[in-house]
C-alpha cells in the first residue's frame, strides 16, 4: 500500500506511480490510498493503478486515522510506503498496528524537527527512502534519533525516452520559427522557482529566447504577473499540465531546473534522458547528477540557486556555446544519457525499494564512489 495526500500531479506522484507500476508488473498486488479524486487519481487509474480513497489525515483527524487502520486490518498488507508528512503520524501508527513493514519517502531537503513530525519516525518507522546522497546525509546529520542505518539512497528511476514514437514538433510548442526555446517544468509552486527563470529570461534581453513553462499551479497567476511586469509576457509559452513532458522537453533548445528546493528532481532526468541540454541550481540531488567525476565530464551546468543573475549568465553561456563550440554541448549531453542508462534506470530503482520494503536486511549507497560507478550492495 502506497499513502500519498498530493492535491497536484508533481514528482513524488510521478516517482510512486513508477514504482507501483514496477511492482505490478513483478506480480506484487499495489493500492495507492490518495485523495478519492482529482489529478492524482485520474492520472494513476489512467496508468491502471488501482487506487482508493481512504486514507489518514492530520494528527488531530482521529476518525480518518483510525479508518485508515481499520481498513489497513482488513487488507493486510505486507509493507506500507508512505510518501506525504501529512497524514504520516496516523498512517504510521496504523500500518505498524496491522503488523505491516513502514517506509517512508524523503523526497525533498529537510528534516522533521518538531516532536509530532518525529514521533512517527521514533516510534514506528522502518526506514526512510531518499533519492540523494545528500538528503541521507542531512538526515544522518540532523536526526540522530533515526537509525543511520535505516536511511537508503534509492536514486529516482526514469523511463528511456520513446525515440521515434513522439508526433510533438517545435512548432506544435511555438509557432515561432526563429524562437529559442528554454524549457522549465514542473508544479508551479514558489519552491520550483519559475519566477527566477522568468526574471533570468528578462535580464538576457534577447527577444529570440522563450521560456517555455510546462505545469499548472497555484502560483501561475502570480508567475502571469510577473512575467507581465518584466516586459516578457509575449515571449512566454505557457503550455499548462502535459502527460507527455519529455516531448516537450525534447522540442526545446535548453532546459532549466531553477528550484530552490528539491530532491532528486524527475524532470531534470527526463531532460537528460532526451538530450536536452541542462542548466540547473546546485541544490540537494543536482551535483550529483550533473557534476563531473573523475574522467567523465559534467552532465549539464550547475549555477548558484535563488539567483537569477547568476541563471540568466549561465544560459546566456550555453546558448553561445551552441554557435561557439557545439562539441562541448555534445559532450555533456552524452555525458548526461550515459548517466540516465547506468544510474537511473526504472528497473534498479524498483529492485531497490523492492528489496528495502520486503527485506529488513538491505542498504546500499549510491553511485558516486567513482568514474561510471554503478549501485554498490553490501
């Protein structure tokens, strides 16, 4: 049983529905408990994942909470992954009192620092996935009351892009021959930081240059404004939530991931899988996926997060490096599929939870100790 409270389709969703349909696939039985309607649940019974609407709230929704493990006692699961805080005090708690193994996913920086938001973890959880050396290493570091032990790096999976098989053209993304497209995507939401890429776009003062925004969000009217405001509004494509985002991502000219905050992010690998080239802040999971080790080349181009000066000289850099020396953007492209085939694939990722939902035995650490690196078990 997979927990998710998510009111918008974003990367923990997309991660999780990865998952459970690998595990259905390797013939486990898997029901994601999500919000009875809504993005999340139409786009998981669009992939065939059964879901249902029970699930646990707040710490002080008691009569969700205790359903919850009424219906948990019924269905008895063998593991319980729970991949929201919210709800994660009563999820735990029942999922422990059906007899269930409890995991929980860590997928952004951060960890809980006041008593209600550890006592799950304190009392009950099994182990914690995260998609980054460096969210275990915060973790390991900030919450000694949590077993070192029980916290996996589990590197996100992404699917191999459908060469051939994509109808999307440039034009279908911008009717503007000459444009050059500069992608961001994601939930749009203050954390992903859209509004630095706008205001990088408008520093550029290069009118050929159009951000290409894939995603919906609370904050888009905000992100309309601004884009207003900065004299850039009809430069911007606004291409609203899309169930095809590596199309899209493959249509344009750059990618730019200009998060303040994130984990291991999926669509900065999807770029990457594509062989779009990336520009990303160096938080959390980023220089572990982009940044050059040993011999190989970096994967992209890293830059200071939560600067749009700092982001608009880095794309500035990439774009006349395509008309200046090609053969570097070819090199880090490469680079970046060569990591997708060895370090993100789908079906090491499902092993891996596989084996930490099922076994109490299992940790391993990421790919990182060297050149090329793949997953090291111990």
């Amino acid at each position: 049983m997979i927990h998710n409270h998510g009111s918008a389709w974003g990367g923990n969703e997309k991660w999780l529905a990865t998952l459970a349909a690998g595990l259905l696939r390797r013939g486990h039985r898997v029901t994601v408990a999500c919000r009875p309607s809504g993005p999340v649940a139409d786009e998981l019974a669009r992939r065939g994942i059964p879901v249902v609407g029970v699930r646990p709230g707040g710490y002080l929704d008691a009569v969700r909470g205790l359903g919850f493990a009424a219906w948990l006692r019924r269905e008895r699961p063998d593991a319980v992954l729970l991949t929201s805080r919210k709800g994660a005090a009563w999820g735990a708690w029942a999922a422990r009192a059906a007899g269930a193994r409890v995991v929980a996913r860590a997928g952004i920086a951060g960890t809980p620092q006041t008593w209600r938001h550890q006592l799950p973890f304190r009392r009950w959880m099994d182990g914690v996935i995260v998609n980054a050396r460096f969210i275990a290493d915060e973790w390991r570091r900030n919450a000694p009351w949590f077993p070192a032990e029980r916290v996996h790096v589990v590197l996100n999976g992404t699917l191999p892009p459908r060469r051939g098989t994509s109808s999307l053209t440039r034009a279908d993304v911008c009717g503007d021959a000459g444009a050059v497209l500069v992608a961001g995507a994601g939930n749009l939401a203050h954390r992903k930081g859209f509004d630095l890429l706008l205001r990088a776009a408008a520093r550029l003062d290069a009118p050929e240059v159009r951000p290409v925004i894939v995603g919906a969000g609370e904050a888009e009217g905000e992100l309309r404004a601004l884009a207003a405001d900065l004299g850039i509004a009809e430069r911007v494509v606004w291409m609203g939530h899309r169930g095809d985002v590596p199309d899209v991502l493959a249509a344009c000219d750059l990618f730019v991931l200009s998060s303040r905050s994130e984990g291991m992010a999926n669509v900065m690998l999807e770029a990457m899988s594509v062989g779009t080239p990336v520009v990303a802040t160096d938080i959390s999971g980023v220089a572990e996926a982009l940044a050059g080790r040993g011999a190989n080349p970096p994967a992209g181009w890293i830059v200071a997060p939560d600067d749009a000066d700092a982001l608009a000289d880095a794309i500035r850099a990439v774009l006349d490096l395509r008309l200046t020396a090609p053969r570097e953007i070819e090199r880090r492209v490469t680079e970046a599929r060569r990591r997708i085939d060895e370090w993100f694939t789908v079906d090491r990722m499902v092993d891996e939870c596989e084996r930490i939902l099922f076994a109490s035995d299992f940790a391993h650490e990421a790919p990182f100790a060297g050149s090329g690196a793949k997953l090291a078990r111990r």
